[in-house]
C-alpha cells in the first residue's frame, strides 16, 4: 500500500462517525449565516506579476518526519503575513501531519478581530461534503481536492459543497490524466504537486511539464519542492502564478528573506 493510499483509507475511517447527508442549501444557509472568508482565488493573481506565496503551517510529514512540533499556528500565521503572504495553507490532519481543526479556527479567529486578514487553505485529506461544512465553519476561504486519491462523484460532490458554501477549490494533481479529471470538472484553481504522494520523492519537471498544459483561465500553483529563488524561478517560468510552500518556511530562522526571494525570482 502506497503512502496516499494509507493515509486516505485511515481519514475515510476518521470520519465516518460524522456522516451525514450534507446539502446545498444547508451550506449556503451557513454562507449567508456567516462573514464570507476572503477571496482565496483572487489573492493568487498578484497584480504586480510576482510570485504569490501560499505559505504552510505543518510540524510534521510522513517523507521527513517532524518538521517543526509544538510549533503555534497562529504565530507562525502572523509571522507569514508580516513576511507578505498573499495566503496560507493549514494542515488540519492530525495523525500524519501533527494538524487540528482548531489551528484553523485560531488563525481565521485572530485574524477577524485583526485584520488584515489572509485567505486560508484547509489542507486537508478531504472526501465529502462535512468536511466542507467544517472548513466553512471554521472561517477557511478553500479547501483541497486531491484529485488522484478520488473518484470523479466524490471530485463533484466535494466541489459543489465548496460553491454552495462560498469556498474556492484548490484542485491537486500529479499527471495529465488527473489535469485532465480537473478540467473537466471545471476546476478554477489547479495545483501541481511536484511531491509524488505514493513514495515522496520531489520533481519540479512536473509543473515545468504539466502548467503549460492548464486552460489560460485556470490559476496555476506550483506545490512542494520549493526552497530557493531558483525553484520559484523555474515554475514561474512554466508559467504558475503562485507557489505552496512549506517545510522550507517552517525551517527558516527568517521567513520573510524567503518569501521576498520567490517574489523576486
């Protein structure tokens, strides 16, 4: 059993004891219940041309183990926005990457009552509709679609409850193939994970290979593998208009030297 394999077989048994019938109109009754999240979309798009950065709060990865434990989430969150994060992603699994829901909460909290507030991804293993209900609950202004660990119904059924509910869709691919799944199910936002999820192993060819093949409508992320100017030099060349990055950031004694250096590659 690969590693995807695993950890989604595990998250589809985490959750089963919430399941319940999740429509459209009880997610946009919550919308509309609710103060609507910033646009996640819109912040990818810098007017100025430079790399956007969506910057990750994770202590810890099945490929490197941990990564930053005990690490605060909503200090790292403000330490990322001070550096000019245009958006974060927030790891809310628990057993593989040391996240919580509440992390998610926090940061989306504190940043209501003190603004500016920065759209947050819920980075997430996600598989149906409650876990949408959730994020929205939880303040996030997207939510992750791994398109190679779904099928094409979970695909629909999790992107419907994103709209219904005011959320965008981060769609996250690995091959043509599952480019091709995204386009069809008229995904906005397409990530390419330069992480292969089966065994780990980084590859920035694939968002040099596959980006150039996305719709010119479609907003292009580069995900995983980004450490250095020279890496976001390379994607943005493929033509991504923003990059994910992660364990680099966590590591940094300076977040926002990094973050400057894949604004200006």
């Amino acid at each position: 059993m690969d590693k995807l394999t695993e950890i989604m077989a595990h998250k589809r048994r985490e959750i089963a004891p919430l399941l319940r019938p999740v429509f459209a109109d009880e997610l946009a009754a919550l919308h509309h219940a609710l103060p609507p999240p910033p646009p996640f979309r819109q912040a990818l798009r810098r007017a100025d041309g430079k790399l956007a950065v969506i910057a990750e709060m994770k202590r810890r990865s099945p490929s490197v183990g941990a990564i930053k434990e005990g690490a605060s989430a909503l200090g790292q969150a403000r330490r990322y926005r001070a550096a000019g994060a245009a958006a974060l992603s927030i790891l809310t699994d628990e057993k593989y990457f040391g996240g919580a829901l509440a992390d998610l909460q926090e940061v989306t909290a504190d940043f209501a009552t003190q603004p500016p507030a920065l759209p947050c991804l819920r980075k997430d293993f996600m598989v149906h509709p409650v876990q949408v209900l959730q994020a929205r609950e939880s303040g996030a202004s997207a939510i992750l679609i791994i398109v190679r660990a779904l099928t094409d119904d979970e695909i629909e059924a999790l992107h419907h409850a994103a709209t219904a509910a005011g959320l965008d869709a981060l769609f996250e691919i690995h091959s043509e193939d599952e480019l091709a799944r995204a386009v069809r199910r008229k995904a906005q936002i397409i990530g390419v994970n330069n992480r292969d999820l089966a065994v780990f192993k980084n590859d920035l060819g694939l968002s040099e290979r596959l980006i150039p093949l996305f719709p010119k409508n479609v907003v292009a992320v580069s995900e995983s593998g980004i450490a250095t100017a020279a890496d976001a030099a390379r994607v943005k060349a493929a033509g991504a208009h923003a990059v994910l990055v992660g364990e680099s950031l966590m590591r940094a004694e300076d977040p926002a030297a990094l973050i400057r250096a894949i604004h200006h590659a």
